[in-house]
C-alpha cells in the first residue's frame, strides 16, 4: 500500500500525481527484485468530505487509485484490518 495524505484537495501539489509516481515505482522495484506477486495499491487519504472532493473522485478511480475520505475513513481502516483482500476495495 502507497499512501499519501492531505487535508486538501486530492490535486493540490500535485499530491495525485505523485502518489502514482510513487507506486509505480514501488511496483518497478518489487518487479525488478521478482516480487511480481506483490500488489501495490495507491491509497489517497483526504481530511475533507467525499462532497468537497467530488470532483477530483473519478479522476482518481479512473487512475486505480482509492481515495478514503472524512466520512469512510474509519470504515475503510476496519475493513482493511478484518479483510486484508484488496481486491474487495477496488
């Protein structure tokens, strides 16, 4: 998992941007050390609600990116912790 927070909009310095940069580089050094079975899921964990972050959510989904917003946060850590299946998530 590459998190990266902010308690602004998703885009804002380029968090997004950044974000993918990092997992994809995560991903090339795990394929390069034959660890290619090895998931690597970009998370964007955001203070504000889903509402003031709307329009930056598809964008995000689109890029495989899951964003945990004020209103799921809590939620979307339980459920990491009961169901370690990230595949459920996206």
């Amino acid at each position: 998992m590459v998190v990266e927070c902010t308690l602004g909009l998703l885009r804002a310095e380029r968090k997004l941007s950044r974000l993918v940069a990092r997992a994809a580089s995560l991903r090339a050094s795990l394929d390069s050390s034959n660890m290619k079975h090895i998931r690597v899921m970009p998370v964007m964990v955001t203070a504000l609600s889903a509402e003031q972050v709307k329009a930056d959510l598809a964008s995000a989904e689109e890029i495989g990116v899951l964003v945990l917003t004020k209103e799921n946060l809590g939620n979307g850590c339980d459920e990491l912790l009961r169901f370690p299946d990230e595949n459920r998530l996206f």
